[in-house]
C-alpha cells in the first residue's frame, strides 16, 4: 500500500510541477468550449440553447479525458526515463504493476478533476443537464471506461516515444484525430458509415456518447448508445487497449531499460551515483 501512495503522490507531483502541460490540458478544452458556445451556437434557440451547450461541454470533457491520457500520462512516463526514475526503480524492489496501478489510479483521479471542472464551466455557460442518482453513478462508470481505454494508448505512446516533447506533441496530434474522427468534435450523424462503427467501439466516444444519451437525451447523443452490444463492445476494446499499454509498456520501459542502466551505472562510484540519481529525481 505505501508503494501504490508513493506512486500516486509522485505522479500527482508531475502534474503539479509540469503546469505549461497542466495548464494547457486544464484550459485548452474551456477555452475551446467558451469559443464554440459563443460562435457555433450563436444560431441556437433560447430554448434549446441549454442541451446544445450541454453536448458541446461533454464532448470537451471527452476530449479533456484524451489530453490527460494520450498526452500527459505518456509525458510523465518519458520523463521518468529522463530523469533515470525508471532505472533506480528496477534496481529496487518495486513491483512494476504496482508501479503502474498508482500511475492509472492517479489520472483516474486527475482525469475526473478535469471533467467536473470543464463541467462547472458548461453550467456558468448555461448548460443544463438531467438524470437521476442511478444516472450518476452510470456516469461515473462509463468515465472510468474511458480513461482505461485513453490510458492504454498513452502506455503505448509513453512506451515507445522516448522524448517528452516527441510525446506531447505526438499525444496532442493522437488526441485531435481521435476527437474528429470519433464524433466528439462532429455530430455523430454527420460522420460516414465506417466512422460511426469506430465512433461505437472507441471507449471515449462510446462514452461521450453514453453520457449525452444519460443527461440530455437521444437528440444530443444522436443516437442510442446504452445497448448491449456497444457497452461490451467498447468495454472490451477499452480493456484491450489497457492490456497491449501494460505488456508494452513493461517490456520497453522496465525491462529493456533495466538491462541499459546495468551496463552504464557500475562505471559511476556509489556515493556519486547515489547523489546523481537523487538530484535529476528532483
């Protein structure tokens, strides 16, 4: 237990301490939302004005969802590497999915953050949202499903990306495709065939989805989501992509990095390497 808070607190730190990142991931979807508000429904009846406004303030949280995982979560690992964090944790006996349960648990918590946020904003904007308790805790449950299936790519890219500027922006470009191309940026109806099939099966537009059709209705969702078929669907691609972030993430970033640093820190005197490796965790 004192591992899985060690990891917590340590990420939750990097997000406090990176705040260009965090700042952007926190302002670029309210900044987008107040924009869209005051020009793509300017044409918006007064009466139907408070669902628009609260499907335009749920597709930015979706989005917010896939910064702080495809592009901050990823970040955090490459710094790790950096900084040798990854390195000193193989040497000691720390458990990798330890390790890797208090980084998912620690943007389950940051992610949720965002998203009241970003929803506190859609309200000052004028957005207003239904559903019971039922319906809330629903939400909830369909939030975790989307920062799962977000956070097996950000494993992936923090995997394979070894830069932390190469992830973020790499995280960033990710993010934007997957929010047009998934309907999270365009109406559901307005996407082509294929798309709408990736738009069910995507876990953060499934989501989106399923959260429109809780609180505002089948008109806002554009369609029925709350199926079956699509919440497995989803579910199980969510936890798919969750499964290929850990193996890779495991086998690049604690295993072959392991095997790097023991040919490189048996050159440096303990008592410098010590000191070394204390200074760049700092």
């Amino acid at each position: 237990m004192s591992q899985l808070t060690a990891t917590i607190m340590k990420t939750l730190k990097f997000f406090i301490r990176n705040r260009a990142l965090l700042l952007g991931i926190v302002i670029w979807p309210m900044a987008l939302l107040i924009l869209m508000v005051y020009t793509e429904l300017t044409a918006v009846s007064a009466s139907d004005m408070p669902l628009a406004v609260g499907g335009v303030t749920l597709s930015m949280v979706g989005f917010a969802l896939m910064l702080a995982c495809i592009m901050n979560l990823p970040g955090s690992i490459a710094r790790d590497r950096e900084i040798g964090l990854l390195v000193k944790l193989r040497s000691m006996p720390v458990s990798p999915w330890i390790d890797t349960l208090g980084r998912l648990l620690a943007y389950l918590v940051f992610a949720i953050v965002v998203a009241g946020l970003v929803t506190l904003v859609g309200l000052g904007l004028g957005a207003r949202f239904g559903g019971d308790a039922t319906a809330g805790v629903e939400v909830v449950g369909f939030l975790v499903m989307a920062v799962v299936g977000a956070a097996g790519i950000g494993l992936i890219l923090g995997s394979l990306i070894r830069s932390v500027q190469g992830v973020a922006f790499f995280g960033l470009a990710l993010a934007l495709i997957f929010a047009f191309v998934s309907g999270i940026f365009v109406p559901y109806s307005q996407l082509s065939a294929p798309l709408q099939s990736f738009s069910r099966a995507f876990p953060v537009s499934s989501a989106t989805s399923s959260i429109a059709y809780l609180l505002l209705g089948q008109d806002v969702a554009g369609y029925n989501p709350l199926t079956l078929g699509q919440i497995a669907t989803a579910t199980v691609v969510a936890l798919v992509l969750l499964a290929i972030g850990l193996v890779i993430y495991h086998r690049t970033s604690w295993r072959q990095e392991s095997g790097v640093s023991r040919a490189r820190i048996p050159s440096m005197p303990r008592g410098r390497r010590l000191r070394h490796t204390v200074e760049r965790a700092d």
